[in-house]
C-alpha cells in the first residue's frame, strides 16, 4: 500500500511544483507551456493506439473536440446563470464543476471511441486511418453547423478552470497509470498484439476486445485534453480541430518513439515551445524561417534517427544504472 502512494505522492508533488513555477514565470512563457503540457497529453493518449497497439488513427482532432465542447457545455451554462443572478461560485464549487466537466468530457469521448472503434478496428492500416480521418472531419463539420455552440463563430465565455496543476496532474497521472498497464498482463497482451495480432489471436487473445479498449481509454483521455484546452483558452472554434491538429499530434508520437509514453510527452513539449523558441530569428534576419527550420529538423531527425528519440524504451530508462531490458521493453 504504503509503495503505492509513493508515485502518487510524487505527481502530487510535481504538479504543486509545476503551478508555482507557472506563477512566477512571465505569462507569455507560462502560457506557451500550458499549451505544451495539453499537446503532451494527446500525445500521450494517441500514443496508447498508435504505439502500445500499433493502430493508426488520423481523427484523433475528433475525440478532442467532442471533450472541449461536453466539458465547456456543463460549466459554461452554470457559470452564466451565476453571473445573471450577480453570485459568483466558490473556488472549491467552481474546482468541482471543473473536474465533473472532465469526467464526462471523458464518457463522452470514450463513448465516441466506442462508436468509431467497434465497426472500424477490424481494419488495418491505411483503411483505419482513412476511417478514423473521416470521423474527425465529421464532428469538425456537425460542430460547424450547431448553433446552440457557437457554430462557425465559436464558442466564447468558456469559464478560465484550466490551471497549471490541472494540466500537470492528468499529464503526470496518466504517464504513471499508462506505464503501470504496459507491465500487466493486458499491457503485454496489448504489446502481443501490436507485433504479431495472428499469433496472438493463436494464444487466445482477442485481438478486437483488446484494441477497442485501447482506442476507447485514448479516446477518453483525448476528451479530457479537449476539456483542458477548452477551460484554458475561454474560447472554441471548430477550427482548432481540424485535419491538421491531428496531424500534428501524430507527429508528437512519431518523433517520441511509437511505444515511449514518456517520449511522447516530451516530444509534444519540444514541438510547442521549438516554434517559440526560433521566433527571435524574424527579428535577426526579417524573414520567417521557424517553420522552415523547423520542418528540416524534423526531416533530419527522421532520418538520422527513424524509431523516434527514445524508440520504444521509457525516459527512465536512460538514466545512469538502467538496463536496456529493464521493465520487459527495450
């Protein structure tokens, strides 16, 4: 018992670390690494289907904004109906809200991942990601032409619940609890699959109850992320979940190593702040080349280094005194 609380006494920790230091940052960097720290969670949660089960999935833009806007549905209502009335919530009311606004952020996204997974998951491939890309388009579009959430306007008055702890605390809890599944019995059943699903499914493992169950948890955990970057921004616009965000999360995993749950989220922080980071050479040279830098960086590391920056071991793993078979993955 007393071995379980350690970790959770330890995120507990980081996230309370990560809140003061977002306090005494100035707010454009505090802001750019909040943002950093929503991206890590996609990334993270994408990570479960395209690494640890080796699905490819191009909508994962879709469960995102399902979560965003379930989340900004259940607070922003409240939070008018106060401000009509001249009361303002408590910060202890209006941190319970917030969290109530997650979980079925999470059911609602999960239920989406339900929905997709059962009929689609049978494919493989290319016909999966096609799949699953038009789903993300679909909710894009169906987003697009309800009014009741803003529409093409968006929607505005999203109550500002998002905070540096919040983000901290899914990022490092999820890590945590997607590292403790990967060594159960279903995490190597999962691992099984994703290298050989034949020989699995000659095991005995069902190969279909497996995969449904991984893209419905990073499903859900994307639905969160959404409720993060809904309560964050204050703001909605069908357009932040479009084609390319999915895209870019996509590469957040590829470019952390397919299987690296910690590689992932440091990959997805890299890629948010490196276009901030290359802002000064507008200044120096009058041009824009962030992205141009940016876009040779990727490629060169792609090619110096196809598995990703960690492959498919964990950031621990690196340290001084770890085997490269430690955990069971290497």
């Amino acid at each position: 018992m007393k071995r379980n609380l350690v970790p959770l006494l330890l995120i507990l920790a980081a996230s309370l670390a990560c809140q003061g230091l977002a306090q005494v940052l100035p707010p454009y960097v505090a802001a750019i690494l909040m943002l950093a720290g929503i991206n890590a969670v996609l990334a993270v949660s994408l990570n479960v289907v395209t690494g640890l089960s080796g699905q490819f999935s191009l909508g994962h833009a879709g469960f995102m904004a399902i979560g965003a806007y379930v989340s900004a549905a259940v607070t922003t209502p409240q939070v008018d109906a106060l401000r009509l009335a001249g009361l303002c919530s408590s910060p202890a009311e209006a941190q319970a809200l917030f969290a109530l606004s997650l979980l079925l952020a999470a059911l609602a996204a999960g239920a989406a991942g339900t929905l997709v997974g059962l009929p689609s998951l049978r494919l493989k491939g290319d016909y999966l990601a096609i799949v699953t890309l038009g789903f993300g388009e679909i909710i894009r579009i169906v987003i697009l032409n309800i009014n009741c959430v803003g529409g093409a306007r968006g929607l505005s008055g999203v109550p500002g619940y998002s905070s540096a702890f919040a983000v901290a605390l899914v990022l490092f809890a999820s890590v945590w609890l997607i590292h403790r599944f990967v060594g159960s019995s279903q995490g190597r059943a999962l691992l099984a699959i994703r290298e050989d699903e034949i020989a699995a499914s000659g095991l005995g493992i069902s190969a279909t109850r497996y995969k449904v169950g991984a893209f419905v948890a990073s499903s859900a955990l994307a639905g969160v992320a959404g409720g993060l970057f809904a309560h964050y921004l204050c703001y909605l616009n069908p357009s932040s979940f479009g084609f390319m965000k999915s895209v870019e999360i996509v590469i957040m995993v590829v470019l952390g190593g397919m299987g690296s749950i910690s590689g992932s989220a440091l990959a997805a922080l890299l890629l948010t702040l490196l276009p901030e980071a290359l802002r000064p050479l507008q200044q120096w040279t009058g041009l824009d080349l962030r992205m141009v830098l940016y876009s040779l960086m990727l490629i060169a590391l792609m090619l110096l280094r196809p598995q990703g920056l960690f492959g498919t071991r964990e950031v621990w793993q690196w340290l001084p005194g770890r085997k490269r078979g430690e955990d069971g993955r290497g």
